[in-house]
C-alpha cells in the first residue's frame, strides 16, 4: 500500500528542492523505485487501467533517473531496481495479493502527489541544514494554518484541570 511519505518523497524529487550529493539521490531513487516500482506493476497487471496513465508515471520515473545518476552504470542499476520493483508489483496482482481495485487507488494517488511541474531533480534531497532547520521555508502552496516561513506551530489540547486531568 502506498504512504504518504512515497508521495511526499515522489513530490519532493520532482518538484528538486535543495542540493545534494550524487550517493544521496542514488540512495533515495532507489528505496522510491521500490515503492513507486509495484504500484506501476500492479497497474500494468490491470487490463481496466488506461495504459497512458501508467506511462506518465514511468516517464516521469524515468526523467528522475536520468538525472540522478552521474554515470550509465549507475544510470543501469537504478533503472533495474525499478524494473525488479515493477516486476514485484505485477506478480502480486498475478497471485491475488493486490486487487485492481487497490491498484487503481494507489495509481491515483500516486498521480495527484505528482501533478504539477515537470520533473527536475537538480536537487533530489534537502540540505542537511534544511532538513533539520525549524525556520525552514513552508513548501508553496495553498497557506497552512500555523505555517510560515518563520515557524511552524504545533498545538495540543488536553484537560490540564478538573476531572478529565
């Protein structure tokens, strides 16, 4: 089933948000490439899914790896990954561990989280900096509530008084 941390990742390469070095996109290209890899499988495993919806992903996929990778081994290796992943996702449609159904909702999930811009992994990871800065820029978008570019507010409610304390 897909998470909501492959979308995010899927997002994140493809909107490229900071720079970082070539072993860290290989590394994050490939544990994408097993998530991402079975839901394009177990879509290619359904004959009711349109074929062209599933090529956007592999295209996009694809443009992800060819950035990533410095060199065509490496360029080879990452694209075997997704393949063996792809492989994995059709058998488990083949062997009824996944239904089409199932498939069809994670193809659409994964297809909303990456709608948007073309792909551009010139920066695949956040900077160390960034990733661990609470002053971080919000990404862009619609405003979130407690959200700006200056902080993040996380909130609670709880009884600090009377019976439910």
């Amino acid at each position: 089933m897909i998470t909501r941390l492959t979308l995010v990742l899927f997002s994140a390469l493809l909107a490229g948000t900071a720079d970082a070095p070539a072993g860290d996109k290989t590394d994050v290209i490939r544990d994408l490439a097993g998530r991402v890899g079975p839901i394009v499988g177990s879509a290619l495993a359904c004959r009711d899914i349109a074929r062209p919806r599933i090529q956007a992903i592999v295209d996009k996929f694809t443009a992800v790896i060819m950035e990533a990778s410095s060199n065509e081994a490496e360029r080879s290796d990452l694209t075997q990954s997704f393949d063996r992943s792809v492989a994995d996702g059709r058998g488990a449609v083949t062997t009824g561990r996944t239904d089409c159904r199932s498939a069809d909702r994670q193809l659409t999930d994964l297809e909303r989280s990456i709608a948007g811009p073309a792909p551009s992994v010139a920066a695949i990871a956040p900077s160390s900096a960034a990733a661990t800065s609470p002053t971080a820029p919000a990404a862009a978008g619609s405003p979130v509530r407690g959200v700006t570019d200056q902080e993040i507010r996380f909130g609670i409610a709880a009884p600090f008084s009377g019976s439910a304390k």
